[in-house]
C-alpha cells in the first residue's frame, strides 16, 4: 500500500507541474515570447518516473504539432494534444480527464508517433548504455529546458523572449527531475550546455576532445568539447539528490560534418561515464 501511494503521489506532482505550465499558456506575457498558444506544454518525452537517463533540448520542435508545411496534425499523424484535439476554446476550461490525457501523450510519446528524424541519432548516443527511448524496461526519456514550443526556432527569438523563457521554465525543470529517478542528464550540444548552466548556476568542466573535432575545407576545423558536472538544485526547487550532466559542444541532429566517426566516439564516452557514475 506504501508504494501504490507513492506513485499516486509522483502522479499527483506531474499532474501538478503540467497544469501550472498551462495555466501560464492563459497569460499574456507568454504570448509575447512567441509561444504557441493553441500547443499544449511538453514536460517530457517519455516516462520520466520509469528514467534514470534523459536526455536534454531546448525547447519542442513545433513539427511536434505541424507537418512541413504548417498544418496541425491530425488523427495518426498526431503526436501531442492541442485546444483542437480537446475541442476547447480555452485552457481555462481544461478538464481533470484532459490533462490526463495531455499527461499521458507525454508518457507514451515514443510508442505512439514520435519524431524519430530528430529523436533517433540521439538514442543511438545512449545505445552503450542498454537504455533507450523505444525499450519499456530499459526506458530513456527527454527533457526540454523550456516545455514550450515557439512560432520561431530558438535561434531566432529575441534575446529577451529566450532569457524570459528560460526563467519562467528553469522551475518546471527541478520539478520533474524531483520526481524521478533521473541520475544522468544528457546535453545536446552547446547551446543546450549554455542555457542550462544559466537555469542552474552551475558551471561545468569543459575538456577538449581531439576525436570529436569537425574538419572544414578552409582548414578552420570545429573542435570538439565534452563537459561533466553535478546538480541538486534548479532555481529555487531542490530536487533532493545529486544528478550527473554529461555534454558535447556539437548538436547531433543539425552540426554540419558530424561524422559517424565523431558520433560513435561520443556514445562510447557516454557510456564509460554513465558507467562510472552508476558504479
């Protein structure tokens, strides 16, 4: 009975952490930071309670939502709740069952329709250490730094409309690693490291790595870098625990040059350090 009551509880925190995040859709400042409004939060890609990997991104791709040509995906082809699917007007008028539903599209994402041009290369990275986004019984997770997806790519916003939305998710994030057995974060390239250094005030050590490095016709080659540090705390929430950040300078999924090569190298890092922080 003690542990049917603790998942009710982590059940409980999510619901929690997912219906701050749409209330906040509701506030006029958010629209002014791009966000879609019509576009439920994503908290997370996957089980973060089943998890004691994820990996870690910026924010949702709007393709979570829209096909190539901006259309909002439908029936099948949909990957995550909106005010059309949930026939609403509103989030205001979000029901209890609807933000279960929001949960659940979340928890079931990789078994269901997920993006896998983006979401592949990454979970070959982790392939040396036996979890996957696709396993249910060795199941990997992903975790945005802001649940929020955007008109415009991240690159794109205004300076102010990023720092403002990093400050206003920095919390979202502490919560869910709080309630989950996440002991091993997993950064996705530079701009991923910057950003969370910033949401979690902590800087990580940063060593060359002579095998990840990008050639360039003109000789000017992109070097490689990996970064580790710790964390227990984000913003203001304690997540009760130290978790590791593991990191490389290149994105897989859009860093021109990145080679195979380089690619493997990288998941075979991941998998010592994983290693010796699990030992």
């Amino acid at each position: 009975m003690q542990a049917s009551n603790s998942i009710d509880a982590i059940s409980d925190a999510q619901l929690a952490i997912l219906q701050k995040m749409i209330t906040l859709i509701s506030e006029q400042f958010l629209h002014t930071l791009d966000v879609i409004k019509w576009a439920a939060p994503i908290p997370y890609f996957g089980d973060p309670c089943k998890a004691t990997i994820a990996t870690v991104g910026l924010n949702p791709s709007d393709r979570e939502f829209v096909s190539s040509e901006g259309i909002e995906l439908e029936e099948s082809a949909r990957r995550f709740h909106t005010l059309a699917s949930l026939q609403l007007d509103s989030w205001n008028d979000l029901t209890l069952a609807q933000l279960q539903s929001i949960h659940t599209s979340c928890t079931e994402y990789f078994f269901r329709n997920p993006y896998d041009a983006w979401f592949k290369p990454l979970d070959l990275l982790l392939s040396g250490t036996n979890d996957s986004f696709y396993s249910s019984l060795f199941h990997a997770c992903h975790l945005d730094l802001i649940p929020y997806a955007t008109g415009m790519k991240w690159a794109f916003l205004k300076t102010w409309q990023r720092e403002s939305l990093l400050v206003i998710s920095a919390s979202f994030l502490g919560q869910v690693l709080k309630y989950s057995p996440i002991k091993i974060l997993v950064l996705n390239g530079k701009t991923v490291v910057d950003n969370f250094e910033r949401a979690s005030g902590v800087s990580f050590k940063k060593e060359p790595m002579e095998a990840w490095c990008l050639p360039r016709k003109n000789g000017k080659h992109i070097s490689g870098f990996s970064y580790e540090g710790k964390i227990s705390q984000i913003a203001d929430i304690e997540i009760g625990r130290d978790v590791h950040i593991l990191g490389y300078n290149h994105n897989i999924q859009s860093s021109y040059g990145v080679t195979s090569s380089v690619r493997t190298s990288i998941q075979e890092w991941i998998s010592k350090k994983a290693k010796e922080i699990v030992n």
